[in-house]
C-alpha cells in the first residue's frame, strides 16, 4: 500500500482545501486544515507557557 497525500482531509472539520500535517505529542499525527492547525498551536504554545511559567515559579519561588 502506498501512502500518498493527495486528498488528505483536515481531522477536526473534514475541511480538504488545504490541509498541514501536524506533529503533536500525542496523537503522534493528524492532518489539519490552516484553521485548526492554528487553533492546535495556538494550544500547544498555551500549554507550554502554562508549564514554563509554573516551572519558574516553583523554581523563584523556594528561596
Ligand atoms: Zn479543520
């Protein structure tokens, strides 16, 4: 079987126009449309602040 990436379909909404593959931490994979690629970043980049922050608090915080 060949795997090829014509007619990939965004995960989320099915949208198929113009879709991105994303490399999460988990689910290793999904393939998403500019829309909900975005959205995923956007909350990837939330969450690792979210721990950076708290990190560093805990860190300046002990003193
Ligand atoms: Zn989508």
């Amino acid at each position: 079987m060949t795997q090829g990436s014509a007619g990939q379909k965004c995960e989320v909404c099915s949208d198929d126009k113009q879709t991105y593959l994303y490399h999460g931490e988990y689910p290793a994979k999904l393939v998403l449309c500019k829309q909900c690629y975005d959205g995923y970043m956007a909350k990837e980049m939330t969450q690792y602040w979210k721990d950076h922050i708290q990190e560093e608090k805990r860190r300046t915080g002990q003193c």
